[in-house]
C-alpha cells in the first residue's frame, strides 16, 4: 500500500519537498565578543601567569579573578591575556562589562540577555530560571572551550549566575574588590601598579617621544596606569616638564589628572567611595589625614577612637575593596587614593589626629629598656611619630625623644663596631694574602681558607666581637660597660694580630674607632 502525503488549502509560491527529518535546532554560533588589542606595557609575570592558567588550569568550574584599584589595569590586562591564549578557545570569548561600580550596576538577568543574544538568541526568555538554563544548555552544546571575561564586578551575585556549567570553557573576572562565596571560589591575581620602568615606557609611548621628565611625571601619577594614560592625554598641548610642574601641588593633582569624564582618577576613585559603608567611609577619610607613610593597627585604632577589633574589621574591608594595602599589619594607601580620602569630609578630624600623636608618644613609653627593641620601633615608626606631631604644631613627647636617643645611639654603637671588625678581618686577611687587591676579594677568600693554627684564637675572638655587635637585652645602664669591654676587646684584638702579622696599617684609623665608640659610651650615661 501507497502513502501519500496532500496539503489542500492556501496558495503556494513554490513546490513542497518532503523530508525524513526536520530538525529546527539553531546552529552554534561562535561569539567573538573580545574588544580590540590596545595600547599594553609590562606586567610580564603576571600576564605569563594568567595566560599558563587559562592553558592549564583544572576544575569543573575554572575561574580566575584579576583584582585591585580602580584604574590599576585589571581590564587591559585581562582583554591581553584573552588575546594571547584565543587559540585556546575555538568556542569563542564571550565579553560583558558589568558596571559594577556604577550608579545602577548590570544585573545577572540583563548580562544573561546580553550573554544569550552574543550566542544566537535574539529573544530570551522572561524567566530568570528559563534564562540561566538555556544559558548554560547553549554553553554546552558549543562548539569547543570558550572564555567568557566578566568586567568590573562588584559582588559575587553579578557573576555566579554566568558561570558555565561545561568544565570545558573557562570565566575570567576582574573586580575592584576580592570576590568569593560558595560558589564563585577564584584562584585571585593581585593586580599592582606598574613599576618605574614600565610607567616611564607607557608615558614614553603615549607622548611618542622619551623625556627625562616622564620619571618625574610617573612618580606624581603613582605608577596608577589610568592616571598614566590621563598624563599621556595631557601631554598633546604640554611638555612633560610642564606637567610634572602641574602635577608637583599635591592639593591640586587630582583635578589636574582629569581629562574627561571617561578619562579622570578622581572620577575613578568615586566609584569606589560610593560603595563603602558609613564606618568604612569615615576610617577611610580619617586614613587620608594621617601624615606619614603607613600606620600601624594601633595607630589606626586611636586614629578612629574605636575598639581595635573593629578597626581591623574596617580596614580588612577597605583592604579587599583595594583602597588600602595591608602587609604584615602595616597599612599604608596608594598615594592619589589618599589625595582622594583627605579630600572627603569627616567630623574630628583634628582631634583624630591629636590622638594619634598620643598614641606614638604612649607606645614610645611602653618600650623596655633594650636598645635593638627601642631602635627596631623607630625605625619604623619616627617618620609617623613626627609626622604626627607636626600635624598638631606639637612637640615631640619625651618618650618619643629617648628613644629616638637611644635608636641614633644604637646606630652610632653598630657602624662603628662594624667599622673595627672590618678593619680586623682585613688584619687577618693580610695573614693569608700578603699582597691583596682589594678588602671585598679578601673577605671572601677569608672564609674558604683554613685558619692557621696560630690565627685560631684571634678568629675566636673576633667571632665574639660581632656576636657581640647584635647583642640583644643592651639597655642604657649596661651600655657604658658592655662597651668598655667591646673597646678592650678590640685592642687586644688588634694586638693579637699585629703580633702575627705585623701592623695592620689602619692602626690610626682603628684607634680613632675605638675613641668613637668611649664617646658614645659617655653619652649613654646622659640623664634623659
């Protein structure tokens, strides 16, 4: 028996073919949404190392997270990267720009619209389930591995609903703060500023002529690539020694580094402003008042007169939103963020300040008597100490000044000691080499040599002499005789050894050493 297929009804502009099977499936389509290649310099290690995780990276979910300032680079470094390691992906990148710092940030349901349509589909669905689904079944059904790059993030909730389900492809995100949650866990990149070198490259290829100024104007622009590129823009109606005159008021820098609304730092850093809390807000502001280089946690807590628990709460999440570097419980801001944050309004802010003096001179008093352990603190800490202090037309305290005393003293005790135990290992030497070339050859000879006999009790000795020039738990009231003993000890050094060898010929020099070193034991008698 015959079967025959009729269609009877309508008009017909062309013959009917009968098919098998009619498959209304679209074609996978290869997004190509990567931007252009721009303007790159430097950051070599890290390109290196995002590209090698593209390649090589395991997971069912492989996601890495480039994050830091805004305006540090993390996009141009991430469109970079997607453009060396394309070959990876024949299944297309895929590329949304989320906002997230912007007054009304992409939602995950309008980047899945944008997504769906750079996949083929021109009318996705209404349902934000029936979205995410189709979504992740066009991922999967994709040619080949593909790269979706989601920029400018601010919270884990724009970017987890993107993610592929295919342990194929691969997502890369950039952030201004460090993102994560029980589904989005990235292996984070830290994006820095850029070192001396590759900014003066930059502004070099941006003014498209070398200048010894470009160092100078680097310097002003913090090594920030967006405020580089601000700079490069600048330079087309002034020279690089004009603009680093323009740049050199640092009350000024910020509205000087502005040219336009897509291309200034301030604008940059408001962005990020906008999202901090009030708490954070106002420890941010009062950080931009401090004077000196970095604080410490407890500088930090009398800076803002509240618990230090929750001044560490505050400035760990200043630190994730990268408006403050944190390293080893030192905190410090970008130059131009803290331009940015003295320029925010705050309540007390004189009386923050004449906290933090306080803070420097009660720290300074509750040091013990050590010498090291007092000079290990000034050393991180004078600079903050009088900084602080000048910032409220105020003395140094009389605690901050002693141990200021004792850290110059300790200085003084170390160079000079060193000073005589070189002028001893260069009398040793002579034992070895009659004829030397030079103090650096001989000391590094002096240890692969075999100590003669005769030498062993003047190398025991001096052994102990620069034992004794890192000896901890040295207070004021020992100093005068522990380096009474250090003088003797040098002389019956130096003469050990011109009995061996002969006069050292820096006999004068010594002695005038071991003169230096009673002098300062006198004046660590003083009454401070």
């Amino acid at each position: 028996m015959e079967t025959e297929n009729s269609i009877t009804g309508g008009s017909f502009a062309a013959g009917v073919l009968q098919v098998g099977t009619l498959s209304l499936d679209k074609p996978s389509v290869r997004p190509s949404g990567l931007p252009p290649r721009g303007l790159f310099v430097g950051r070599a290690p890290l390109l290196a190392d995002l590209v090698t995780e593209l390649a090589t990276g395991e997971g069912p979910l492989l996601v890495s997270a480039l994050a830091g300032l805004g305006g540090i680079g993390k996009t141009a470094l991430a469109v970079e990267a997607a453009h060396r390691a394309r070959h990876l992906f024949p299944g297309g990148v895929l590329f949304v720009d989320l906002r997230g710092y912007d007054e009304h940030p992409v939602s995950s349901e309008q980047a899945l619209d944008t997504l769906l349509r750079a996949l083929g589909e021109p009318l996705p669905p209404e349902d934000p389930a029936a979205k995410q689904h189709l979504y992740r079944t066009r991922l999967a059904t994709a040619a080949g591995p593909l790269l979706l790059i989601a920029d400018n993030a601010s919270s884990p909730d724009q970017v987890t609903p993107l993610l592929p389900g295919d342990p194929r492809h691969r997502t890369l995100v950039t952030s201004r703060h460090v993102l994560s949650d029980r589904t989005l866990t990235p292996r984070h990149f830290r994006v820095g500023t850029l070192d001396e070198d590759e900014s003066r490259s930059l502004l070099t290829e941006l003014s498209g002529r070398p200048d010894p100024a470009l160092a100078e104007v680097a310097r002003l622009c913090g090594h920030l690539p967006l405020a580089l590129r601000v700079a490069g823009a600048l330079m087309t109606d002034r020279t690089p020694a004009e603009l680093a005159a323009d740049l050199a008021d640092a009350r000024e820098r910020l509205t000087e580094l502005d040219y336009g609304p897509d291309l200034a730092v301030r604008a940059a850093f408001d962005l990020s402003h906008r999202r901090l809390t009030p708490a954070e807000a106002r420890l941010f502001a009062l950080l931009g008042r401090h004077p000196g280089p970095d604080l410490s946690l407890g500088a930090a807590t009398a800076l803002a007169d509240l618990p230090e628990r929750e001044t560490l709460r505050l400035l760990r999440s200043l630190t994730r939103a990268h408006l403050v570097d944190a390293d080893d419980r030192r905190y410090r801001q970008h130059d131009l963020v803290k331009l940015h944050a003295a320029e925010q309004p705050v309540d007390g802010a004189e009386e923050a300040l004449i906290r933090l003096a306080r803070s420097y001179e009660a720290a300074a008093a509750a040091l013990g008597p050590d010498l090291r352990t007092r000079n290990d603190w000034l050393s991180v800490e004078i600079e903050n100490a009088v900084a602080a202090h000048a910032a409220v037309r105020s003395k140094l305290g009389r605690h901050v000044v002693a141990a200021l005393q004792d850290g110059i003293t300790w200085t003084l005790l170390q160079s000079y000691i060193h000073q005589a135990l070189a002028i001893g290992y260069y009398g040793v030497s002579r034992c070895y080499l009659p004829a030397p070339e030079g103090l650096g050859e001989l000391l590094a000879n002096l240890g692969r040599l075999p100590p003669r006999p005769a030498l062993d009790g003047v190398h025991q000795l001096l052994k102990e002499l620069a034992a004794d020039a890192n000896r901890a738990e040295l207070t004021r009231d020992t100093l005068p005789e522990y380096l009474g003993l250090l003088v003797d000890g040098l002389r019956r050094f130096r003469a050990a050894v011109e009995r061996i060898c002969g006069p050292l010929g820096q006999d004068a020099e010594l002695r005038e050493l071991e003169a230096l070193l009673a002098h300062v034991a006198e004046g660590a008698t003083g009454d401070r």
